[in-house]
C-alpha cells in the first residue's frame, strides 16, 4: 500500500538517469493529501531531506518569519569537511542486489513509559551500564536481541552485526549546523559472537556495546576531521565494514539500524495543518527505520526483515 503513494519503485531509484527527487501528491475525497518523496542518498541524507521538506513547507506557507527561513535555508559547505576528491575510495556502498521483494515490515510501538521502566531496570545497581541510555539505545538493543533469538530458532549462531547511522553534524568541532546539507553520515558498528552464550546477548551487554561503538566513532571522528591527511583511513572505516560483512561472508548476520527521532516529521506544515501520519518504505532486508512517536517520548520502530525469517516471542 505505500507504494501506491510513492513516485517510483524503490529498487529502481538512483540510476545515472533517474531524477534526484521525485515527488507524488496524491488527493483524497476527503479532502486529505498525502506527499510521497522519493529522494536519492548519492547526495542527501536524512537531516539533509528534511531541512528540504522544512524549507518547502515554510516558503509554502508564506507566514514564516526570517528566522525560520534562515534555520531550513541549505548551506552547501560540506566540502570542506571531507577529503578531497582524489583521496576518496570509489567502492560502491549500495549493493543493489540487496534490494528485494520477498522482506516484509512490521511497525513497532513503545510508548515512553515503557521505555522508561526499561531504562530504570537496565540502570540498577549490579548493571554494567553507567551512563543513561538514551530511547533509541534502547529500542536497538532490545532489537538486536529480538533478531538474536530469531537466528538462534533458525538453528544459526553466526556473528550477529549492527550497523547504526550516525549524524556527525554533532560531531565536528565546533558543531556543524543541523542545516548543513549533503551525506554527513556514517556508520557506527558492533557485533557479537552469537556462539559465545546467552551472557553476550543479555540486554545489558547489548546497549553498553552499542553505546561504546557509537562513542568510539563519535571521538575518532572528531579527530580524523580535523586531521583527515592522517586518518582518512578510520573516515572510511564505518562503511568498508559493513562492505566486507555482506560481500560474500556466510558467516555473519548484518542489521541496519537508522534513527529518525528529533528530526519533526510531525511539525511540517506546508499551510494545511501538522501531518496526522507519517512514513517510510523499505526494500533493505534486515533494515530498521526509527521515529518518534505521536507522543514525542516514544519511539516507532519500522523493521523490515525476509520473509524467510521465523518470528519467536
């Protein structure tokens, strides 16, 4: 059904040929509109998309003020962050035989108390954890866990792989404006050995391993930015990781996680109101998309998984 709202196939997007952006209005008899936006990712990411949607609804409106115009106007200055051209590797980081039919997703709602008496539990006082995890660490963990336990009830104990975006908008020293536009992104990645026991796939251990990978990429990457001669090496890491996971390597299984959360999908209003719904569409099997909750303190989890796959309680 989500389909029918967007421009285009998503496995057909993102050709030499294909348009950058693409976008389809659809009305109903009730007088609703639903925008489907399909966007390519050789140029934008997510903060990217929506300082665009943000810009597109503000000058729509045409009641924005200059401050707001000023906060959702494009800055094209990422170049100057980034190695130049003929430093960069030109591995293809989409694999487009990874985009297929047969995943199916499944939309997944916590509400913020629930997440709050999971974070009291995981922060007793035995708990290896010390620092206060935040809802999206969470939600990860208890994730990963979840397909954990399905690999195992498929008979599997291969090395489990998370792949987590990470926007190094808030990474750079000083702090990158949120309207920096462009793929300032990558990858934070943790794994654990499935075969080792059921203490290394225990929800404690999960969230302190995926906050210590995210804090290692975080400060390695405020260093290699400010020194990227020296260290272009770990500014590729975060991708050519995952590459080397899913080119031929039977034994691993790799799930992507990307959080949405704090970037207003609710809040656009292009003079018709704030959205009631909002979305995504997904053909990455072994993907999960994260956003926030009507109520700002939940987290929606939208996971696509094979179908292939044996659901476990």
């Amino acid at each position: 059904m989500l389909q029918d709202f967007l421009p285009s196939e998503i496995s057909k997007a993102g050709g030499i040929h294909d348009p950058l952006l693409s976008v389809k209005v659809t009305c109903f008899n009730c007088d609703g509109v639903a925008i489907g936006m399909c966007i390519s990712h050789k140029f934008v990411d997510m903060a990217t998309f929506c300082t665009f949607i943000n810009n597109w609804a503000t000058r729509s409106r045409k009641t924005g003020n200059e401050l707001e115009f000023a906060k959702y106007s494009p800055l094209f200055a990422l170049a100057d962050r980034f190695p130049k051209p003929d430093q960069q590797h030109n591995e293809e980081l989409v694999v487009s035989s990874l985009l297929v039919n047969d995943s199916v997703m499944q939309v997944f709602s916590s509400k913020g108390h629930a997440i709050t008496k999971l974070r009291e539990k995981n922060m007793s006082e035995d708990s290896i954890i010390k620092h206060r995890p935040s809802k999206v660490q969470h939600i990860v963990a208890l994730l990963w866990k979840a397909f954990i336990d399905i690999d195992k009830a498929n008979g599997q104990t291969k090395t489990s792989f998370v792949c987590q975006a990470v926007n190094l908008r808030n990474v750079t020293v000083p702090k990158a404006p949120e309207n920096f536009c462009g793929n300032f992104i990558t990858l934070a990645n943790a794994q654990t050995e499935v075969s080792e026991g059921d203490n290394m796939v225990d929800l404690h251990f999960l969230v302190k391993l995926l906050h210590d990978s995210t804090n290692k990429t975080k400060s390695g990457y405020a260093r290699a930015l400010s020194h990227y001669e020296k260290d272009y090496e770990f500014l590729s890491m975060g991708f050519s990781e995952p590459l080397k996971t899913i080119n031929g390597n039977d034994d691993a299984n790799m799930y992507t996680f990307s959080s949405w959360c704090k970037f207003l999908l609710y809040t656009v209003d292009f003079g018709w109101g704030k959205p009631v719904w909002r979305s995504t569409n997904m053909k990455f099997p072994q993907t999960v998309v994260m956003m926030d909750g009507e109520e700002s303190d939940g987290v929606e989890a939208w996971v696509s998984l094979e179908k292939k796959k044996k659901c476990v309680s």
